[in-house]
C-alpha cells in the first residue's frame, strides 16, 4: 500500500480510471458546522491519495473535474455524508454513486452492524482500526497515523462494492440499491437545506 498526500487539489497527471473510491474527514460531523478538511480517493489496486482541504475557499480545479466527470462512478461508505460535504466546500458530485452502507443495509438484513469496520471484517477478513476516527483531522501537519487511518477508508470500498453486489442480486434488491443510490442527490439537498433531522416521509 502506497498514501499519497496532496496540498489543496490532486495533480493533474493523477487518472482513477472509471470507479473511484472517495471518503472525506471533517472537524466534526455536523454540516452546518464543520469544515472539509481531507478528500481520500483510490481506484482500488492498493493506492490511495489524501487532499489535504485548507480553510481558505478556493478552486480545485483537478478534484473539481474528477468530481464532475459523469462517466466515472463515485463509491462512497455513507455516500450521504459525503456527497453533502463535498457539495458544500468542493462542488456537486456528478455521473453514478454507490453507497456501501446503504448496499449493506439492503442485503445484510441479518445485522444492524453496517460499518466499513464490520463490512472488512466480515466480507473481506480485513481488520480495520478506527483509533484515529476522531482525531484533528483540521491540524497542518497529518501524523503517519492519520494517513493511514484515513487512506483505509477508501482502500477497501471497491472489493467491499463487489461482495454486496453479490449478495442484492442473490436476494433480487440491485435495482433497488441504485435506486436509493440515485436518490442521494435529492436527500443531500434536504440536509444542506435543514432537513437532516427531519424524516418527511413519516406520517
């Protein structure tokens, strides 16, 4: 496994080929609030590039385009959070999303552990440690901990994508995973808008 760590955008001769896997940290995880502070993205071959986010609004115009190309799919583990996060301080994410919590929540109907830690665990015999989970991630400098903690958030998502895959179409819910997963701009909308506590559809 190689990290590597970015300042402000990724670099231009950088390509994901047409499945990335991303992840963000925040100074905390409430929208209204905190800020982005690094964007984790790997294409899944054991690689995987950190962009540090500065406090400073700025254009990124490399992770921008990234975000934007519709013909590459975006994977994401809480696709919610994310997506919402990155609307706010990157851009809007365009082209296909796949949430993993979302796909396990569909198929894994026989738990309530619907965590990357569980999903490694389970699916791909891999242990994850969530020591760093809630460490400053707004700091200048990223300890060797940090980036590896936070490049395993991403590392794993397209095996993970791929063990799910296998289990919605065994109990016939893949066209309903993506519809949920085409829903997620619309549900990132209510968030951003003040509806993250808010469940419209209850009576």
């Amino acid at each position: 496994m190689s990290v590597f760590l970015h300042q402000h955008d990724l670099p231009s001769y950088i390509h994901f080929g047409k499945s990335v896997a991303i992840d963000t940290e925040t100074k905390g995880l409430k929208l209204t609030r905190d800020r982005l502070c690094l964007v984790q993205l790997s294409d899944g071959n054991g690689d995987a590039h950190l962009v540090q986010i500065g406090a400073e609004r700025q254009k990124r115009p490399n992770l921008e385009a990234l975000l934007q190309d519709k013909t590459i799919e975006k994977l994401f583990h809480f696709a919610r959070f994310d997506l919402a996060v990155l609307a706010r301080d990157v851009c809007m994410v365009s082209g296909p999303i796949y949430c993993t919590k979302i796909a396990s929540k569909l198929s894994r109907t026989y738990t309530e552990r619907h965590g990357l830690k569980d999903l490694c665990s389970e699916l791909l015999s891999v242990e994850l440690s969530k020591q760093q989970q809630s460490s400053d991630w707004g700091a200048e400098i990223l300890s060797e901990a940090q980036k590896k903690y936070a490049a395993s958030d991403v590392l794993y998502l397209h095996r993970i994508k791929s063990k799910l895959n296998e289990q919605l179409t065994k109990e016939g819910r893949l066209d309903l995973a993506h519809h949920c997963f085409d829903f997620l701009t619309h549900r990132i909308a209510l968030d951003l808008n003040g509806f993250e506590d808010l469940d419209i559809f209850h009576h």
